[in-house]
C-alpha cells in the first residue's frame, strides 16, 4: 500500500487542493519568460473582460439606448428589472434549469465515462456517438428537439400511430412542463463532451490505484464512487464550470424550441440581456440585467479567494 | 523516481477490471451502453430519413419512418441551389471560409491557452491568480455585451471585419475555458515531472516543449473538439467580425433553416444541418483515436 | 434585360452633376431569404445592376433581429453596409441623430417623394424634421383574417362578418373536428392578433389615443373588454400552437385543418403558393368587420454615411431606384405587398391584393403602425404581456390590465 499511497499522491492532486498543497514547493517568483508567454492572457482579462464589465456596470445606470451613453439615472434600471415578472420567471428558470442539466449533466457524463472505461468492443464508435450531438449547434439541437416534441409529428404521434391512442408527450406545448424539454435537448447536445473529459480524467488516474484496489478487495463500483472519484477533481471542477458557462449563457437553444414560451414560461436571464442590447434597443436595461447575472458569479469568486487568503494567513501565523 | 517509472510501465488505456468472460455484469454495460446510444441516435435517425423525404410524404408525419421515395435531392440542392438570399448557391460559398476561420483559430486558440495554464500552473507571479479569477469571471458573461467594446477595439487598430480580427476574437472567447482546462490538467500531473525538468536546468520554455507538451495530448482532443465546435458553429462573431468577404457557413445554414416566411423545406434543413456537422464530426473521429493515452503511457519519461 | 429604370439613372446624374463617374459596390444587407421575398429582393439587385456599372452586392442574414443588428454593429464598428434592411419604426432614430445616415433630402425633393408616397404616414417614417432618411418601399398590413371557405362549410357555419359571429360558431367548428382559431405561439404572432382585436373593438380613434397618446385613462376603461374578448379566443387554438411559425400555421387554414388565421397580408403568398383561389378554397378578410383599416407596416431601406463619393453616387441611384413606379409594381408584385405609390401598374394583383389596394386609398383607413409611436422597448414588453396572458389562463383580465397600463405609463 505505501507505493501505492506514494504513487497515488501525485495523480491525486486535483484542482481544489493543487493550488493549495503546491504553494510550499513552487514559489511564487516573477519569470520574465512566464509574463511574456501570458501576454494575450493578460491583454484579454485586462483589456477586454475587466474594461467590459466595468462599462457594462457603469451603463445599467444610464439611460442608454441604441448606442451607450452616460446619462445617469440611479437605480432606475434595476427597479424596472426587478418588476418586470418576465425576469423574475427567467432567474427563477435558470436556476432550475441549471441544477437538473448540470447534476443530469454530470451523472449521466460520468456513468457514460466509467461503463466506457470498461475495455468495451467498439470503444471508438460508442464515443463517436456519444460525441456527436455536441458537433451540431445549439441552434440545430433546438429546432430537432422541437420537432421530435411536436405532438402532431413527433414521437407523441408516432406512438399514437402505433396503436396506443392516449399516449401523451409532448413537453413543450404546456408552460409547467416546456422547461424539462429544454432540458433533455441540452442534455442530449452536451453531455457528450462531459464523459469525454472524465473519460480523459479516468484515464489520467494511475494504474496502481486500481491494483491496490483490487488487492484490498474493494468492489469495483466502490472504488470509481470513492477512490477514483476524488481523484478526479480537476476534471470534475473543468465539466462543472463549463456547464455552467452553458447554464448562465443558455440562450440559442431555448430560442430555437420554444422562443421563451408557451407564453413568457421558459424565458431566460440571457435571452433578456441580448434582446435588450440588440432589438429591443434598451442598453442600459439590457446591461442592468448583464450585471445582475455576473454578481453572484462576482460573488462567488470573492467568496473563494476571502477563504484562500483566511486559510493562507492562518498558515502564515501557524 | 521509482514509483513514477513503475506508474509508467503499467498502463495503456481502460483501466476498469479486466474480465474474460461475459458475465452478467458485462452484459449490463453493453445494455447500458446500447440504451444511451439509441437516444443519442434517434435525433440523428430522424434528420437522416428527413432529409432522404419528399416535402409532401413529411407533411404526412411519420417521423420515424424510412422514406417512401427515397430522394437525394435535398442533399444536391443543400450544397448547391438552395437560395440564401438573392444568391443561390447553397452552402458552399461559406464552407471554405469558415474552414479557414477554423483553421486558423483553433490552434491559435490552443497554444495560447496551453502557455496559459502551464504557467499558471507551474509558474505563477505576482497577480496571476488574479487575471485566472477574470478570465473565469470572462466565461459567464453573454458575448454580445462584450461585443461593442470589442468592436470599437478592433475598428481603433483596423482589424475589424478582417480575418485576423476574427482570428482574435475566437481566440479571445475561447480562452476562459481552455485555460481552465489545461490549468486543471497541468495541476493535476505529477510536480516530481516539473522539478525533474528543474534538475535539467531547462527554462520556461523548455519544460513546456519538452516535457508539457507531450503529456497533453488527451486533454488537447477535449479542447480541439470544444473549440472546433464552438468555432465551426459559430454564427454571432462570423457575421459581426470576419467580414463579408470571410462569412462562415453558418450564416448560409442560418438563412435556409430559419428563414421567417415562404414553405419550409425541412428535408433541405435537415441536409443542410448535416453537411454543416460534418467538419466537426470528422474532427471528432479522427482525434478521438488518442482518447486512449493516458497520463502514464509512456509520456512520463519521454 | 433593358432596364426598366434608366430614366432614373439620367435623373440621379443630373442630381449628382458630374462627380460620380467611377462604379461602385454596395453591400445590402436585408433578411429576405424565402422564396417569395428573394423573387422581390432580385428584382430590386437586377435593376440596380441595370443601371450602370454600379453593383448589388448581396448579404442576406435570416431573421430581422439578426440582420439589423449586424447593421447596427457594422455602422459602430466604422465598416457599415451601403444600404439596409429596416422596419418603420423607431429604432434608427439614434443612427439619424448621430448623422450616420445619408440625407437623401435632395434626391427627395427632386422626385417629389413627399407627394407621390401615399398615404402620407407612410413616409412619416423616413421624414424626420424635414429630411429624408430613408426609403419606404412596401407596405404590409396586420389587418386580415384568413378564413377557409371548406372548414366553415364542413362545420355548417356561415362565413363570420364579426368576431362575435366567429365565436358563437367557433363550438361547432370544433366540434366538426376542426381548429376554429390557428395561431402560433411565438409572442409577435400574438400581439400582433391582439392589436387586430384592440383596434376592432376600440376603432382607430381611440387605439390612437391609447397607443399614441398614452391616454391612461382611457387605457384603463377600454382594455379590459380588449383582454376579455382575447381570453374567448385562446380557447379555441389547438395543443401544437406553441412556437408555431406563422407560415405553418397559414398552413392549417390551407389544408382546411383550422377555420380562421388573424395575420397579416403576407399570408397571402401562402395560398398562392398552394393554388388556392381567393373567394373558393379561402376568403381573406378586411379587419375591423365593419370598417376596414391598413395599418402601416412593411419595409424601409436605410443607407449609412460612407466615406467614398463613389458610393454615395450609387447610394443615392439606388434609393432612386427602389422608388421608382416600374420596380415597385415589379417588386410588390413579387413580395405581395402593396407599393408606397398610387401610380404603379398592379393589375397581376389578386383579388384579395386588390381589396387591399381600395382601402389604402382613403386617408380615413390607415391605423398607423404601433411601431411609429412605441420603441422596440416598449412593442417588445407589449409582446411578452400578450404572451403571458395567452398562456397563463390563471392570469386575470385586471392583472394583464394593471400590467399594460404600467408598461404604457413608463413608455418612452
């Protein structure tokens, strides 16, 4: 067990606790080479992403319209944000949204990984057709769920033909249900490339752990859910976050299956946001919304460097 | 050392348990295997029968069905005549610009988020963590309020509506992710590679050359296939940043699947939709024959 | 193909004196891209490249939202297209005050604009202070109904003449297994039937005063009737209405599988397109019942300051040709729109084309387009109301009422 504790450290060192365990080992020292080889890193955070969100903030508090401006109007912006009900059942979608396609997301990504980590025949062609969804645009997704849903040509029909009459299923016709839809066409685009990289997370985790594993007698699932598992932090951490990226921006495919509706019920924070910047030519509301959609991202960031820096100074004083 | 050249002997690609026999539970993996290919594949199923249709046997329903009169028209006219405006010359105008668009942006694109994480990994400085923190901040704000700055930006040093312009662009927005990605892969080798590369005196970039740059290879398929994808399919930067002269093929795909009035051909979408796929599936393919190196193939010692 | 139009390249040079010599491209960047509208935008490109060495150079993005915001992105970004795509209304209002449009005031005056755009609210679009920005070349009216003759006839009920009569018969239609009321759900497809109803049931007078005006009071008294009257409708669409396109719905009156469609003239090309006669297989009907109205809808072209004269020339030719009365006849007949001119030959026009025609000519019969009074910002929240009122049948009238009275209260 000792080599394989030894061997395992390494792989081990996932994406939380890397940064973390490093710090002793790697001091932080200024590498002329290492600045000059993040240039277009800096030139991107710097110059697009910080002056971008600084003006986008500055513009929710404007009355800007096609183009922005700086006539300031306080709060005004937020008011009207905050009680508008579409808005309000758009933050409220995303967030349902976001939990099931990203706990889905990650279940489904995982199992897909582990059964396809099994010296499976045809590993090539499972993977290609896991994969594939993913090569179509959202844009596509959408508008082929839409029509695999429709209950006059779809698979509600289809059924229907079959003999069985009373058969329902049709997601998107009814404003309780359109949103689980959505949800099992982004699924089926994205979850794809989720296996892949646990996939390339398994794949990187040392063999020796399974030798162990298989010497100490631990069944075979028990040792993906709690052994390998762990491991795989920064693969984890890599999958989450892109889903979320998709969660927060999700916007073609609800465009292309149900624009938002039936109704105003499966509207979403980003559809708002770019409705306003582009046709409905309201910047300042448009950016108001912007704002409001990064600052729990905003907070959450702080919140993870307050907690690096209280755990690095308790280290400092130890 | 030992434990790492031991680590290395040992494995080739799946790692599971190795049976020999088909037991009960190797069945239960091909059944779960089978049942999570068939969903995949019936969205695909139903364009590929589509597009073989005539307008009016769709028009009947029978969605699932094969087609009737089996016509390979709409492929023909996809390609070829369908009109995308007062142009009618189906996809093909765009296909070479945007495998042009393509090609130039994904690698760009992943050699810099490649630097990105190694040094963010195994060279920090002063600050860096902080620029990590903004461009992750980066990925969840929606493009287009990025875009007027970035417009303004770019028409300021004459680049706008040109091919290095949206060369750029992509490379821009496809940083966040891809820098994460490579960051999280590099934090997660192995430090005893990086000082073994210190003990050899070799610098930034020879570690990266060296040492790095073979062992990403699994992790460079994830971010090829994400970034071919994302710009292969890209339509918002295309029509904004390349310039009439490079509009990608989504824009065409665009104008023959959501065009707002007049009969919709569905059986043309749906040969539309699949020749514009078939770049990134063959991307897909091709690369994903390297899933199988893992960490230790090999690499290690390389 | 000799031009039909070179008599306007001798006026646009004789405009121009002799500058313009040198041929130029213009970019053109619409989102005409079905087979009706790409006929009509042909039109407008061949006689253009007729005209001289000047040449049409196309881009076509689908969807208006996508078109016009790459317009608006393009014009920021210093790279603007040499003419554009726009729909009447307020959203380049900005592009005029920032003057970073051309001024086609002389030509305009040259060629007596402001006397042959007929019904004068059409050209309101274009004519800000007394300069011309741009050029209206169609108009399209939001005020028909689509009825097919064959599902009135298998349910046994009359061709209704009110709304009232539709739905008294609407019951019996469904019950002869037919939709009554074919709508999609996309949210401009519903508001834009619901302004049919509001002007029914209020007249012209009193929409404008509502929409134009924003006569809260009378917002409050009138539109609950209005919602009312909409929430009988929404009974008698069918489960598969949700994120229907338009044309596919047109498509349900067409195959006789629904009874009635409120949508505008450009449904028309749907029938013909299917062979269907007007007066046989389907009647259109002139909205409100009782006294027929236009609304000014339809297209307009704007052409965005360039720095080349040589452009400009070609530019300012052809401005001069989308006007000219041979191209409109030409071009509306291919669109199916009605032409901005009294003078146009439309005798291709259908019947349905022809009623049209007779009731844009009487100044008394034009509902101005919303569009003209109300920003996007405010038709889009409009939008979302009617939607939401639509779907939601727990939403009550006085609720969609309060809602809308706020929206019109805080309208810019």
């Amino acid at each position: 067990m000792t080599q394989v504790a030894q061997g395992g450290e390494g792989a081990a060192a996932g994406f939380a606790s890397a940064a973390t365990r490093r710090k002793p080992r790697l001091r932080k020292r200024l590498n002329v080479q290492s600045v000059l080889g993040t240039t277009p890193m800096i030139a991107t955070a710097v110059g697009v992403f910080i002056i971008c969100i600084i003006f986008s903030i500055i513009w929710s508090f404007t009355n800007s319209k096609l183009f922005p401006n700086f006539n300031f109007i306080g709060w005004a912006q937020y008011q009207r944000l905050w009680s508008t009900d579409r808005w309000i059942i758009s933050v409220q979608n995303v967030a349902v949204f976001g939990v099931l396609s990203i706990v889905g997301g990650m279940v489904f990504g995982y199992l897909l990984a582990v059964f396809m980590d099994q010296r499976i025949k045809q590993e090539d062609l499972f993977r290609s057709i896991f994969l594939y969804p993913f090569a179509m645009s959202l844009v596509v997704t959408g508008l082929v769920w839409q029509w695999m849903f429709d209950p006059n040509l779809g698979i509600q029909s289809a059924v229907r033909q079959m003999g069985w009459t009373s058969f329902e299923f049709a997601p998107l016709v009814k404003q309780e249900t359109a949103l689980y839809g959505v949800v099992l066409g982004g699924l089926w685009n994205g979850v794809g490339v989720t296996m892949a990289i646990m996939l390339a997370g398994l794949r990187g985790v040392d063999s020796e752990i399974w030798k162990a594993a298989k010497v100490d007698g631990i069944p075979t699932w028990k040792t993906y859910l709690f052994v390998v598992l762990p491991m795989m932090r920064g693969a984890i951490a890599t999958a989450f976050i892109l889903q979320c990226t998709g969660v927060v921006r999700v916007f073609d495919i609800v465009i292309a299956m149900t624009q938002g509706g039936p109704g105003v019920s499966t509207q979403m924070p980003a559809i708002y946001v770019i409705q306003h910047i582009t046709d409905r030519v309201n910047v300042g509301q448009g950016m108001a919304a912007a704002t409001m959609m990064l600052l729990p991202v905003m907070v959450l960031i702080g919140l993870q460097y307050l907690v690096r820096w209280n755990a690095n100074r308790r280290a400092g004083r130890a | 050392m030992t434990n790492l050249a031991a680590t290395s002997a040992g494995a080739i690609s799946a790692r599971g348990p190795k049976p020999r026999t088909l037991t009960a539970s190797r069945i239960g993996v091909y059944a779960f295997l089978i049942i999570a290919a068939l969903f995949f594949l019936l969205p695909l199923w139903v364009m590929v029968v589509t597009s073989l249709k005539t307008l009016p046997e769709i028009r009947q329903g029978h969605l699932f069905n094969w087609p009737e009169l089996l016509t390979f028209e709409p492929w023909l006219k996809a390609w070829d005549t369908a009109c995308t405006g007062r142009d009618c010359n189906g996809l093909k105008p765009g296909f070479w610009n945007s495998v042009k668009i393509t090609a130039l942006s994904v690698p760009v694109s992943i050699v810099v988020a490649m630097i990105n994480g190694y040094a963010l990994s195994f060279w920090k400085y002063r600050g860096s963590e902080f620029l990590f923190g903004v461009l992750i901040f980066g990925a969840f704000v929606p493009y287009q309020v990025v875009i007027y700055p970035l417009i303004i930006g770019l028409s300021k040093v004459g680049l706008f509506a040109t091919l290095p312009g949206i060369v750029i662009v992509h490379t821009i927005f496809g940083m966040p992710i891809l820098t994460l990605l490579y960051r999280n892969f590099f934090a997660s080798l192995p430090i005893e590679l990086f000082k073994a590369g210190r003990v050899d005196w070799a610098g930034f970039w020879g570690i990266f050359f060296r040492i790095m740059l073979p062992m990403s290879v699994p992790i460079t398929i994830v971010a090829v296939i994400l970034q071919t994808t994302g710009i292969w399919n890209d339509f918002l930067f295309g029509t904004v940043f390349a310039g009439r002269e490079n509009m990608p093929m989504t824009v065409q795909l665009n104008n023959i699947v959501t065009t707002t009035t007049g009969v919709r051909e569905y059986n043309v979408n749906m040969a539309a939709t699949i020749l514009t796929a078939a770049v990134p599936l063959v991307v897909y393919f091709i690369s994903g024959k390297w899933f199988v190196r893992g960490i230790a193939a090999g690499a290690v010692k390389g | 193909m000799k031009s039909v139009v070179s008599v306007v390249a001798v006026v646009a040079a004789a405009l121009l004196g002799s500058t313009a010599v040198r041929a130029a491209d213009v970019e053109v960047i619409h989102w005409w891209t079905s087979g009706g509208e790409q006929a009509a935008v042909s039109v407008f490109a061949r006689e253009f490249d007729a005209l001289g060495d000047d040449k049409w150079v196309d881009t076509a993005i689908a969807g208006g939202e996508n078109a016009r915001s790459a317009t608006l992105q393009r014009i920021l970004g210093g790279d603007p297209p040499g003419a554009a795509q726009f729909n009447p209304g307020r959203q380049y209002e900005e592009l005029i005050a920032g003057g970073m449009l051309l001024d086609l005031t002389d030509l305009a005056t040259t060629e007596n604009w402001a006397g042959i755009v007929r019904p004068a609210s059409i050209s309101e679009a274009c004519l800000v202070d007394g300069h011309w920005w741009c050029v209206p070349v169609n108009i399209h009216s939001w005020n028909w109904a689509w009825a097919s003759i064959p599902a009135f006839e298998k349910a046994g009920v009359a061709l209704p003449n009110s709304f009232d009569e539709f739905l008294a018969s609407a019951p019996k239609l469904k019950e002869a297994g037919i939709i009554p009321f074919a709508i999609g759900g996309e949210s401009w497809q519903i508001n834009g039937a619901f302004g049919v109803v509001q002007t029914s049931l209020l007249g012209i007078e009193k929409r404008e005063k509502i929409l134009k005006d924003k006569d809260i009071e009378l917002a409050k008294a009138e539109m609950p009737a209005v919602f009312a009257k909409w929430r009988e409708f929404s009974q008698y669409t069918d489960e598969g209405s949700a994120n229907r396109n338009w044309n596919d719905t047109t498509n349900l009156v067409v195959t006789d599988q629904a009874a009635l469609q409120i949508m505008g003239d450009w449904a028309r090309g749907e029938f013909g397109v299917a062979g269907e006669k007007p007066g046989v297989d389907y009647a259109c009907l002139a909205l409100p019942a009782d006294h027929p109205t236009v609304t000014t809808g339809g297209d307009i072209f704007l052409f965005p300051k360039q720095s080349d004269p040589a452009v400009e020339a070609a530019q300012l030719k052809m401005a001069s040709m989308m006007i000219n009365p041979q191209v409109q006849a030409l071009f509306n007949n291919a669109k199916g729109s009605m032409p901005v001119r009294d003078d146009v030959d439309m005798s291709l026009a259908d019947d349905c084309m022809k009623r049209g025609l007779e009731i844009i000519g009487s100044e008394a019969n034009i509902a101005i387009d919303a569009g003209r009074w109300l920003s996007n910002d405010t038709t889009g929240q409009f939008n979302d109301l009617s939607a939401q009122f639509w779907a939601d049948a727990s939403m009550t009238v006085d609720d969609a009422v309060a809602k809308y009275v706020e929206i019109l209260q805080n309208a810019d």
